[in-house]
C-alpha cells in the first residue's frame, strides 16, 4: 500500500501506516479509491475510462467487471 511515510524499510513502512491509522486513516488501495470516485456505473461521462483502467490494471477484478459488463449487454471497448 502506497503511503506518505518515506520508510525505508518494511519495518519503518508498517510503524508509519500504524500511526497514520492512529490519526484516523483509513488505508484502502488503488482500486478501492477509483471505485469510490466512480460511486455507481450510472456515472457514464467517467464511467468508461474507470473500465478501462480496471481492464488493464486490476487482474482479478477485471475478470469479474468483463462478466458484469457482458451480462450487461456492454461490449469490450
């Protein structure tokens, strides 16, 4: 997970996250963020741009957002 903390070290890594949660972060990743942004696929003016990103970035997920598309009636763009 990517952060503010310039560890150089994992030990340093976790101990920064640790007190960013302290402080009341609250630790997510990439794709949980996009999808935040995007909230719901009635968003289309940003709508394709998140699936594209997803497509070429999130492994797992992105199989998953092909079949949600597909049942969908939605085609690769």
């Amino acid at each position: 997970m990517p952060d503010a903390s310039g560890g150089r070290t994992l030990e340093s890594h976790n101990l920064a996250v640790d007190r960013m949660v302290q402080a009341g972060a609250i630790p997510l990743d990439w794709l949980t963020y996009l999808c935040e942004l995007q909230r719901d696929h009635a968003r289309r003016e940003t709508a394709g741009r998140m699936y594209r990103i997803s497509r070429e970035h999130s492994g797992a997920y992105a199989i998953g957002l092909n079949y949600h598309l597909a049942l969908m009636g939605h085609t690769k763009e």
